[in-house]
C-alpha cells in the first residue's frame, strides 16, 4: 500500500512539474525551441509559430533550426555551434540571425540566446525578434512588413502615401 501511495505523490508531482514547465515554455515572450543534439527541433512555443510562419507540427521532430536561418547567415551560425562544441567557455551564448517568416514573406532579425538542458544532449534556444531596432538604428514599427513609422535619434519617420507626399512637404516641419 505505501509503493502505491508514493508512486500517486510522484506521478501527481510529476504531473504538476510538467504543467509549470509548459506554462513557462508558452508564456516566455519570445520564441522558443529545444533542439537535440542533431540540431533537430523537438518542441516549439507558439511565438516561434508566428516567427516562422509554420505551425508546430510542420515543425517539431521534422525541421532543423537551421533550416530557418537565411543561407547567407548560416556559415555564421554553423561556426558557432562548433566553436561551442570546442570551447564553450569562449564562445558567447547569443548571436544574431535573419530568417524568413514564410506566412508573410519577410525577413526577420532575431537575436538567439542558447543553452544546453542539464542532463541531456538537448538545449534551449530563445529568439528574440529585433527587426524594428535594426530597420534604421532606431525604434521603428512594420505594418505587413513594411516600415509604417518610427524613430531615429529626436526625428520622426511617417510613410508618407505618393499622392498626398507634395502637401505634406511644403510643411516647414517636415522634411525627406
């Protein structure tokens, strides 16, 4: 009788650790993978859905991180990951990348931040999207990945439509 009791307290433990955990991987605020150690990806939050325009199960246990990663950014990321192979404790944790989102067609920075799980031959990658701090080395905001408005230094930047673009330029305030 005791073994059935304490095998109930660690599955319900168990159960309890597993619904924080998913609750923590789904609410972080960024995109989120784990990857194992053939780079594969073997669970996706949700941001990292709307980050790559696919849906989760086009993602896990079937694409690599580094499908992801535009072709020109590859060898980058590519010689990361065997530096940290080799020399962890030289090799910073984060990195930046593009990618493709493949909903909207548009190009993505992000900021990758990696570490290894304890215990297993997985790690965790977090993605930060920085496309609108990289647009104009300000702050800047993307309608359908296009730049709508935004701020560089004291200035700012409105997309002006063509045909109202003379009137708002005799504006003494405005200019190109």
């Amino acid at each position: 009788r005791i073994c059935d009791v304490y095998d109930e307290e660690y599955q319900n433990a168990l159960k309890e650790s597993e619904v924080r955990y998913r609750t923590i991987f789904e609410n972080t605020g960024t995109a989120t993978i784990i990857i194992d150690e053939n780079t594969l990806i073997t669970l996706a939050n949700r941001q990292f859905e709307e980050l790559s325009g696919y849906l989760r199960s086009e993602i896990e246990g079937k694409k690599r991180w580094t499908e992801f990663v535009l072709e020109d950014d590859l060898v980058k990321a590519k010689d990361f990951k065997w530096l940290r192979e080799r020399n962890a404790k030289k090799t910073s944790d984060r990195y930046e990348f593009r990618i493709a989102n493949r909903r909207f067609g548009d190009i993505r920075y992000v900021l990758a931040t990696i570490a290894a799980i304890p215990s297993t031959k997985s790690a965790v990658m977090s993605l930060l999207d920085i496309t609108e701090r990289k647009m104009f080395g300000g702050l800047s905001f993307l309608c359908r990945g296009r730049m709508c408005c935004g701020i560089v230094g004291y200035d700012l930047m409105v997309r002006i439509p063509d045909d109202e673009f003379d009137a708002v330029m005799r504006n003494r305030y405005v200019r190109p």
